[in-house]
C-alpha cells in the first residue's frame, strides 16, 4: 500500500480528525493531505519529507520505519545527506569535551602579559618664595598712582558741570499747543501725523476646522496571502464585532512562515474610494507580532503600499499613517508571527476597526 494511504488508514482507524493531527504534529493540514494523497512537492525536500512521514506515523499510531524505506526508494533524491532526518540526527549523541577553567585561564594569561609596576617616586615639597621687601614697595605704589588717576578723572567731571541743552527747533513749535487750564495737547500736525502712523484693523481670518475621523465599516473581509491565505473561511469573523472566536493563521514552526512564505493577512473592501487616518486591531493575548497597514486602489501588493508599521505587538494595536491613506481597498499584512501557548507561532485577529473620512 502507498505511504500516503498507509498514513490515512491509520488516522482513520485511529480516530483522529487532520486537524488534530495538524495540532499534534505541528504540520499544516495542507501538507497532511498532500501526502495523504501521495505528493511530497510542499514539504520543502527529502529532509522534511522524511521528519512529516515520522511525525505523522507516530501521531496516528503506525509503525514510520517501513514507510520511511518505501520513500527512500521511490522518492528520495540522490545523494548521502538528503536521506537524513532531523530525529535521526538528534538521535546520535557526541560526548562533550571538558572545558578547562576559562577565567582561572585568562588571568594567568594577563598575569604574565602584564608589564611590570614602576615604583613611585617619592615627591618633594615645593617652597613657596616669600615676596622681599622691594617687591612690596612696588605693589604699593602702582596701587595708589591708580588712586590718583581715579580721583582726577571723577574732579574733571565735576568741575565742566552738566552738558548745555539744545534749543528746541522750528520743527516743534506747534507740536504743543498749551491752553489756560495748564495741560499740553497735540497741535494739528501732531494729530495729522499720528492719524497717519495708526495702521488700519486687518480682518482676521476666519480658521479652517478640519475635518473629524469618523469610524469607517468595511463592507467585505477575505484571506490575503500565498495558496488563498490562511483559514478564508474565518475572515469575516475579524470584522462587524460580535464575534468572540475571531480569525487565526494557520499553525507554524517558525515566526516567519517556516521560510515558506513571505506573509499572510487580512484584506478589506471598503465598498467606495475612503480616506484612512488610523487602525486599531485586536491581536489578543500573543506578543511579538510584526504587522503592517497598507491602503490601495488595487488589491494586489504592488497596489497596496505599507502606510503604518508596528514590531513586537501584541494585545491592541493601534497604527496612525504619517499622512491620510486613501484607497478602496485595506491590507492588515503580517510579516512574522507571535508565539503561542502550545510553543508554536501563529496570529488572531479578533476585531478590526479603522477611522477616517
């Protein structure tokens, strides 16, 4: 009997459901079905091929050594290293050499290398050289010839008196006019040149408000990504509230993808032509998740550019353009995966809502 009905008989006498061989095994339910069906082309090599069939054999119950021989004859490439599993590799043990004392090392080591210590010398006193008794006359002296020379400069100045005023000018006479009641007024030409030098009121520009973000309803929700996406028929559970179990990626063994692909997402018709000036995404309780918002007039990649980015995530996100997006269509684009409690990765999407205008 072929590998992949061998497989499927024992999952079958067993019970087992694929998607409770996928959570066991941590292999995707695509892959258990192709091989199921006998073609290995996803498994990414004999290497992988060989762990799957292992993997899957023990979940359902069945002995894998039989059917690992049938694959090395019918299927596997040529070649030494490619017939080597990675439980196969595990099971072989190499002794591990005992390594000396690193640090007791070392400092021999800078012990020996170090240059010798100087010995200090002993340091002298210093003297300090008393002033004589000439340098103290001279000090004295400069002393008070500076006195002298403050004290002319201040009787030269007492002695011219206050400087002379200047007579007023024929330009002024009739600046001020005085009246018997004792108080100056302005005279005509005063008031005529301050008439002049007052500015006239301005109107003031009225400002513009703008416009406020205002909740933006996706009319459809689909899987975005390589083979279809991940899960199509959850993706509408991501949108419209109300929904507690939401969408979820399929299971991997690796933050990006298994290196099988480059992201997975969830794609959003607006329904008309909108102006997205923010997201907010629940991703529940995993962190770590690397995902973008992009916006576009064109459901492809090349017409969706990343707008707004966020790493490590986790819990809500919320994700804000530098500038409004304008696009019909959405792409919440994942690019690495958050870990899970079961030890592998994978993202949920419980609720999506955007703003805009």
């Amino acid at each position: 009997m072929p590998i992949g009905e061998t497989l499927a008989q024992a999952r079958q006498q067993a019970g087992l459901t694929l998607a409770q061989v996928s959570r066991q095994t941590r292999i995707r339910e695509t892959i258990i079905r192709k091989i199921e069906a006998g073609d290995f082309s996803e498994c990414g090599g004999d290497f992988y091929a060989r762990g799957h069939i292992r993997a899957i054999a023990k979940a359902v119950g069945t002995d894998s050594e039989p059917l690992i021989e049938e694959y090395d004859t019918r299927h596997r490439e040529p070649g030494a290293l490619a017939t080597v599993s990675l439980e196969e590799l595990l099971e072989t043990t190499v002794p591990q050499r005992r390594l000396p004392d690193l640090p007791a090392a070392w400092s021999r080591v800078t012990a020996a290398s170090a240059p010798p210590r100087r010995k200090a010398r002993p340091r002298t006193p210093r003297i300090r050289a008393r002033p004589t008794r000439r340098t103290r006359t001279w000090a004295v002296f400069v002393g008070l010839a500076l006195v002298v020379v403050v004290l002319g400069f201040v009787a030269l100045h007492v002695l011219a008196g206050p400087p002379p005023t200047a007579p007023p000018s024929a330009a002024g006479k009739h600046a001020v006019t005085r009246h018997d009641s004792g108080h100056s007024r302005p005279g005509p030409a005063a008031r005529a040149s301050h008439r002049a030098a007052a500015p006239s009121p301005s109107p003031k520009a009225r400002p513009t408000t703008p416009t406020a973000a205002q909740p933006l309803t996706p009319v459809q929700a689909t899987a975005f990504g390589p083979n279809g996406g991940d899960n199509p028929g959850l993706a509408h559970l991501a949108i419209g509230g109300g929904h507690s179990a939401g969408w979820h990626t399929d299971w991997y063994s690796s933050p990006r993808f298994g290196n099988l692909y480059p992201g997975t997402g969830l794609l959003l018709k607006m329904g008309r032509a909108v102006t997205v000036t923010g997201a907010q995404i629940d991703l529940g309780s995993g962190t770590g998740a690397s995902v973008q918002l992009r916006v576009g007039s064109t459901p492809t990649m090349a017409g969706l550019p990343p707008v707004a980015r966020a790493s490590g995530a986790g819990g809500t996100v919320r994700l804000h353009p530098a500038s409004p997006a304008h696009g019909r269509y959405v792409l919440i684009w994942f690019t690495r995966l958050p870990t899970d409690s079961s030890g592998t990765f994978q993202a949920s999407v419980y609720h999506i809502s955007l703003q805009g205008h």
